[in-house]
C-alpha cells in the first residue's frame, strides 16, 4: 500500500524507497522478535491454531504477554483495513486516469487534493461488507488482496 500513495509524497524519489524498505525492515524485525520469543517455550506442534502466539505465551505462564500480543492482533487487524481504505481510492483514481474507470473517479477535492468519490464508494462499501460479515471471517480474509494481486498479473501475463 505505501507505493498507492506515491502521489501524495512531496519527495517520491526519495521518500518511496525509505518508506517501502523501512515499513519491510520493521516488519520482518517484528516477525523475527516473535517468532524468536515463542520458539523457546513450546514445541510448534502444541500450538493452538485460532490464537498459537497467545496460546504459548499462556502455556508458561507470561498472562502479561498474552493481552500484549491481543492487542497488537487487534491493532494489526484495524491498520492493514485503514490502509486498505486508503489505497484503494488512489487505485481508483488511477485507473479512470487511464480510462478503465469512469470519469468520475478522476475527480478530487479542490481543497484536499483527496479523490471523494473513490473514498466515499471504498468507505461504504467496506462498511456494507464488515456490517454483514462475521469478524472471523474479516480477519481470516484481511490479507486477500494481497495474495490475489500477484495471481491475477500471472495470470494475466500468460494470456
């Protein structure tokens, strides 16, 4: 998501490839420091599967750690939908640019610079879907697009 926001950017040339490899370097060094602090306790396969970081972190006793590791899930969740709404009208924006959408989309706020409408459709239309699925569901399916996106370029450089 941080190359949907290029455009907004004062010094893309610079700032891009800073944003893009420091948002990787924390996440891989986040990832690494769990997984490094989960090994130690527990065999993998003693892990529980809705929650298995929670669940190892209860197993010897580190209760401290368990409502730590919650809210992070819960605050990761809610980031990787806020950043979801925020590309995706950029997206929109883009495309009708290059006329796969319709004109619409092209036009943003005199004042913010912001594309209304991809907000305002991108807005309702994830509110219709979180409103009438479960939160299960949600989670299982946050990072959807992720997967799908490198699919449909294979798919779509074969043909």
């Amino acid at each position: 998501m941080v190359s949907c926001l290029a455009e907004e950017v004062k010094r893309p040339q610079r700032d891009l490839p800073l944003g893009i490899v420091g948002s990787l370097a924390i996440a891989s060094s986040t990832c690494s420091v769990e997984a490094d602090s989960v090994s130690p306790p527990q065999v993998f396969t003693q892990l529980g599967q809705s929650a298995p970081i929670v669940a190892a972190f209860d197993a010897v006793g580190y209760h401290w750690a368990c409502y730590i590791v919650s809210v992070g899930a819960v605050l990761g969740t809610v980031t990787a939908t806020f950043s979801g709404l925020l590309g995706q009208p950029r997206i929109f924006y883009r495309m009708a640019k290059d006329g796969l959408l319709f004109p619409l989309f092209c036009k943003v706020s005199a004042k913010t610079g912001v594309p209304v409408l991809g907000t305002l459709i991108t807005g309702l239309v994830t509110t219709g879907i979180a409103f009438f699925c479960s939160l299960e569901l949600l989670a299982d399916n946050i990072s959807l697009p992720c997967h799908r996106s490198p699919s449909a370029r294979c798919a779509r450089s074969a043909s």
